[in-house]
C-alpha cells in the first residue's frame, strides 16, 4: 500500500500557500554563531526570502531576523550561496506585513510563482 508523501516542514504551516510580496529592506540575521548583515528580498506570512553579505546558515538552523522596528524567530529552510529562505516560527500578523512593506497588504502583487 503506498502512503501520500509528507511535507517536512508542515509545523511551519501552510507557506507555499501565501503569496510573497517583493521587500528590498535592509535587515541582520542573527543565529548562535554570528550576525550578518542582508537584506530582506521578499515576504509573506509565513516565511521569507533573505541575501546575505556572507556564507548563510545551514538548512534547520534557528535565526532571529531584525529590521526596523521588527524581530521575527525563524528556521532556515534552505540555503544556496548568499541566499536563505527561512519560516517564520509564528505567522506575520496584516498589521506587521503592513509595518514591513509600508503599504496595505491586499493592494501588493505576489511575486511570480516563487514561494517559500
């Protein structure tokens, strides 16, 4: 009998089902061993696209993610060259995507057929 395959990562919900909206702020990541400086390419509520200055780190490490006004605890989920996609451990609120992308949510574009 064969079994449906199982999503790795579903404790970080349902990520490839929100739509994420180009960013392009500065942010530093920081895990346990360093703290890089970044930027935040893009978003949604549940997860983001990050390029780093430096080697980022490896996929299932725990990060805090702070730009502005905002921290958010994430685990990387991949990480290729200077680029890491990360999953929010709480999804982001309307009010604190609004905070991130300085606009109404609901007016943003998606962008392309990238999610995380």
């Amino acid at each position: 009998m064969m079994t449906a395959p199982t999503d790795q990562n579903e404790g970080f919900g349902n990520r490839r089902r929100n739509p994420r909206i180009e960013v392009g702020q500065r942010l530093v990541l920081i895990s346990v061993a360093s703290r890089m400086d970044g930027e935040l390419r893009d978003i949604s509520e549940t997860g983001a696209l990050v390029s780093l200055c430096a080697v980022p780190p490896r996929r299932g490490r725990d990060v805090l993610l702070r730009w502005d006004n905002q921290e958010i605890f994430c685990q990387v989920v991949w990480s290729k060259e200077n680029e890491v996609g990360v999953a929010f451990h709480e999804p982001l609120s309307p009010d604190e995507l609004v905070a991130t992308v300085g606009s109404d949510v609901a007016a943003m574009q998606p962008v392309g057929r990238r999610v995380l």
